[in-house]
C-alpha cells in the first residue's frame, strides 16, 4: 500500500513580512496568515484527510487549527520543524536565505544543515509508513521540511529542490502568496 501526503505552508508570519527567517524561534501569523489558513480551509473542505501532522512551531500550529480544526486529529511533531539556523534564528532573511544555497551539509553556526532536515523528514515518514499505511495525510510545515521531501520522494537533488522552490516564483494576486498552491502532493510507497 501507500500513503498519499499533501503538504501545506503555514500561513505567513509577522516575521515573514519584516525578512526575517524565523527557524526555531516562534513567530506569529500576521493578518494575511490568518485570512490566508481561512482560505486554505475553504479550499480544502472537500478533501478527506485521515490525520494532520503539523511542526510544533505556533505558526505551524495556528495554521492547522484555522484549516482544519474538526475536520481530522492534528498532532504536532518537532520532526516538521523549520531548518534551525542556530545563532541565526530569527535574523534577516538577506543573511539566512543565501546560506541555504549552500548549507546541504554544512550545519549553520549552533544549529543544522538542510541534510539533517532531511534525516528528520525521513525518520518522519518511516513513522508514518508504520502507522498510517494506506491513508492520506495532511502535513503543515515549512521550507526546509517541503523541500526534504521533494529530495526524499520526488528524487531531486538539494540544488533542484531549491531552484524550484515555490517561494521564488512572483506572487498571485488571489492568495497573496508565491507561487504558492493548496497543497504539494507526495507518494509514500
């Protein structure tokens, strides 16, 4: 069997919107977050997921409860968290965002490197192909974790995944968002 995954964005941050990349620091939703996880939830009502995973960051959080409250269980896990940029945590995006490019395996100074990302995200989805075969799951994460999975499931390389990133793509006037969509699809055999 399978499990079909559709990851989602948390909704944008204050931190988002002053440049700032967040990381391990909490960060609150702005007002376009929230209006943002009220559109998500009327995008996604007719979806049927089994559970919603979502990091245990405030962010991650409020977004899975604007979106999917009632709708499935929502279980937080650390395992979905952003990148943590160590001593960068919570500094401007013009020093972290370049250093991403770079960073696959080079941890940032205290904290990861995008490969332990991905060593999470794998140890995350070994969990879910034990528990959770045959269902379809929701996840409500970040860059680094989306990204993870593009490596892990759609066989890109870290340079790939990066350029093809979403968030580098002009923004739409209906969401306010780059590039951004209700949902990336993802197959776990």
């Amino acid at each position: 069997m399978s499990i079909k995954i559709t990851n989602f964005a948390h909704g944008t941050t204050v931190d988002n919107e002053q440049h700032i990349s967040s990381g391990w620091k909490d960060a609150e939703l702005s007002e376009l977050g929230v209006e943002q996880g009220k559109k998500l939830r009327e995008l996604v009502k007719d979806r049927k997921f089994d559970v919603v995973f979502c990091s245990d960051t405030k962010r991650a959080l409020e977004t899975a409860q604007i979106a999917f409250e009632g709708q499935a269980p929502i279980i937080t896990d650390a395992r979905l968290r952003e990148c943590n940029y160590g001593e960068l945590n919570g500094g401007p995006s013009s020093v972290v965002e370049p250093m991403q490019e770079n960073n696959f395996s080079r941890k940032f100074p205290g904290g990861e490197s995008y490969d332990d990302v991905k060593t999470r995200i794998a140890d995350f989805l070994k969990f879910l192909k034990a528990n959770y075969d045959g269902k379809s799951v929701a996840l409500v994460s970040h860059k680094a974790p989306q990204l993870a999975l593009d490596v892990l499931l759609k066989n890109k390389t870290w340079e790939q995944a990066l350029a093809e990133d979403w968030r580098k793509t002009p923004p739409t006037p209906r969401l306010r968002r780059t590039g951004w969509q209700p949902g990336w699809e993802y197959i776990l055999e």
